[in-house]
C-alpha cells in the first residue's frame, strides 16, 4: 500500500463506541437497524463500507416511519425506544458490504 497525500481537513481521529444491536431471534432492534427507514438516511452515500454521519433525531424520525408501516408491538417498540436513548446525540450508520459466499 502506498503513502497518499494527506489532507489535514482529510485525515481526522475520532473516539467512538460501537454500537451493534443483538442478532438474537431478530429483535426489535435489528430488525429496525437493517429496515427500510435507516437505508433510505443512507441513501445518498456510495457504498461499500460507507459512513454517514446522523443524528439520534434523524433515527428517532425513521422509527415512527418504521413503527407506522410495520405496525409494532408496544413492547418491540418501547426496546427501541430504550435502546436509542443509549446512543449519543451524534452517531454514524456504518454500511457494510455483504458477505460474499463461495
């Protein structure tokens, strides 16, 4: 791999923490993480292996889209709920590329 130019308004080092929902029997949570309504946040950003940068209210936004149009449960609902108020106030969606299989 070969040095490139680097930018200082480039090249930033970030802190953060990871926040990946549970796959258990497909929660609540990622069941909203991987819906239609995040996706369409993250619409306009190229992938593979893209960052957009959001906000918690930009998440807030797409769960009452996505509690509309799949019509939740209360209690799949209020997880969600939980689980967004345990995030910062700025975050990021990391889009990654699908597994290949051989």
């Amino acid at each position: 791999m070969t040095q490139r130019d680097v930018t200082w308004a480039l090249v930033d080092v970030i802190s953060y923490d990871y926040q990946w929902p549970s796959r258990d029997g497909e929660n609540a949570v990622f069941g909203f993480t991987h819906s239609r309504e995040v996706n369409e946040i993250c619409a306009g950003m190229l992938p593979p292996h893209t960052v957009t940068p959001v906000s918690k209210t930009d998440l807030e936004r797409a769960l009452v889209g996505y509690v509309e149009r799949r019509g939740l449960e209360a209690a799949d609902e209020t997880a969600i709920h939980r689980w967004l108020a345990n995030l910062p106030d700025n975050i990021a969606i990391i889009e990654r590329e699908a597994p290949r299989f051989r």
